[in-house]
C-alpha cells in the first residue's frame, strides 16, 4: 500500500500479491472451486475468501463472522471462537490501514489492482466493504484493476456488485492478456457456474485492445483453438527474444521469462499467464 505523495496525497493504491510460482496453497487456492454463497448477495469462491483471511472452512462459521451483516453468536456457536485472531486478517489489516490513510490525506482516492490470485482478492476487497457497509470507505474508491484473475463469484454476485461499481462510471476493470488459462478458470458453465463481471479489457498477442463484456473462449479447452493457441505461442517466442532489440533495452525479457515461454509451447495457456505479458499490453496497448 502506497501513497503519490508523503504529505496531501490524492492517490493510495493497494496491490495484492499473486500467485507465487512455486507456492503450492497458492495454487491449490487458484484451482478450488468451493463456493460460500451469501443470502441475497451470492455465491463467492471459498478459496480466495481464505486466502484474504476471511474464513476457514475447517470451520465454517468463520465465514458466517466476517461476511454476515447481522450475526446472532449465541446461535451460531461465534462466542466459542477467539475473536482477537479472527479480527487479525489480511483484509482487515488493510481495511484499517485505508482507513488510517484517508483520515490522513483528506483529498485521498484509492485505487486496488492486483495479479492473478492478487487480481481475485484485489475485487474481493471491495465486495467485503460494501457487505460490511463501509460506504465512506467505498465512496473514496477510484477504480479496481485486476490482470488476469480468475472468475470469484456467480451472476448474482455480479449483479449485486454492478450497483456499486458501475455507477456513474464503470470502476471495475479486468485486464485479461490472449489466451491466458487463469481469466478463463473456474469454468462459467451450467456445473460450475461462476461469472465473470465488469468491464474486461482485452489485449490480443500484437497488444490490440478490445473492450469486451467477456474475454473469446471464455472456458479455454476449445479444440478449434488448439492449433491457433499453439501457433501463437511461437510467435510469442520469436517475440520475446526480440524484444530488446525491437522495443529497446527496457523491454528485454529475461532469462526465466524465456523459460517460461519455452513451455508454452507445450502449455500456452500457462505462459501467456506471465506478468510481462500484461506489463508490456498496459506500456504497448493500441485500441483498435
């Protein structure tokens, strides 16, 4: 969490971490589709909400705690808890230090982004807050960024989050790279039935922006896309071994990021995962 300035800011960003390449809880939460639905809100995935330190579902009334507006303890079993350690969260930490931040920079808006697994608690910050009601905080937000997060909610929770977000303008926009694999997960079909919301910010493999309601190939494992999935991942390839002489030394890809686009041949949905992908479609993005 930083600010532009020391003194008077007009700007706080919060940025989520994401997922840790060799981190297996970070992505055995990117892959668990458990869901924890909320009565008239909707459906949010278990695992994210873990991860932000909002339950535990070896216990499962500690959702109940952090994402009930009204909670009747003696009923549910809450008094039995430690509440001190519930109350020592990643969102709360983060709620508290904004809140400490705008009482100190009165003109402050804050803004939250984040990557992948940071990408999905980057939105889930905001739905928390507008459940728990905290509109003065809500009424200083700027925008959400998130690039390539997965899907966290079902079509309920997007509509009920549209009220908050999408009004007078649109704040909420995901940045989803070509054929990134992570945007496209968990499945939005008639099984899983998670759904993306939003306004998604496409960028095909030449950096083109599209603004888009959902990313082509929504689900990713189509066999009509094999073959142009592959071939891309050459080029991509080709691409970043050029890049510093193409762009200029500030767009050289490293030796990992090389790697990284190696196994993509045989797994391009993974390579086109890598964060370089997204830095240089925000630096080098045209809109069509």
């Amino acid at each position: 969490m930083i600010c532009d300035k020391p003194k008077d800011a007009t700007l706080i960003l919060i940025s989520f971490r994401g997922t840790e390449p060799f981190n297996a809880n970070d992505w055995n939460t990117d892959i668990d589709y458990s869901w924890y639905e909320i009565l008239k809100i909707g459906k949010l995935h278990m695992g994210f909400l873990e991860a932000l330190g909002l339950g535990n579902r070896e216990d499962i009334r500690t959702f109940r705690y952090h994402l009930q507006t009204e909670i009747v303890k003696e009923s549910d079993g809450i008094d039995k808890i430690d509440i001190r350690s519930l109350d020592m969260t990643a969102y709360h930490m983060v709620r508290e230090k904004l809140r400490s931040l705008l009482e100190e920079h009165k003109n402050a808006k804050f803004i939250v982004t984040g990557h992948s697994l940071g990408g999905a608690l980057a939105i889930l910050f905001p739905i928390v807050l507008v459940i728990h009601e905290e509109k003065k905080l809500m009424e200083k937000l700027l925008a959400v960024y998130t690039f390539g997060q997965p899907r966290v909610g079902n079509r309920q929770l997007g509509k009920f989050m549209e009220a908050h977000l999408d009004h007078p303008v649109p704040k909420y926009f995901r940045v989803v790279y070509c054929n990134d694999l992570v945007p496209r997960l968990p499945y939005d079909d008639k099984t899983f039935l998670y759904k993306h919301f939003g306004v998604c910010l496409y960028y095909n493999s030449c950096y083109i922006e599209q603004r888009m309601e959902e990313e082509p190939n929504k689900n990713f494992f189509d066999i009509e896309q094999l073959i142009p999935e592959h071939a891309n991942a050459v080029w991509e390839l080709i691409r970043g071994l050029a890049m510093g002489c193409t762009h200029g030394q500030d767009y050289r890809e490293g030796w990992f990021s090389i790697l990284v686009r190696v196994l993509g041949l045989a797994m391009p949905g993974v390579s086109a995962h890598c964060p370089t992908n997204y830095i240089n479609s925000v630096r080098l993005g045209k809109s069509m």
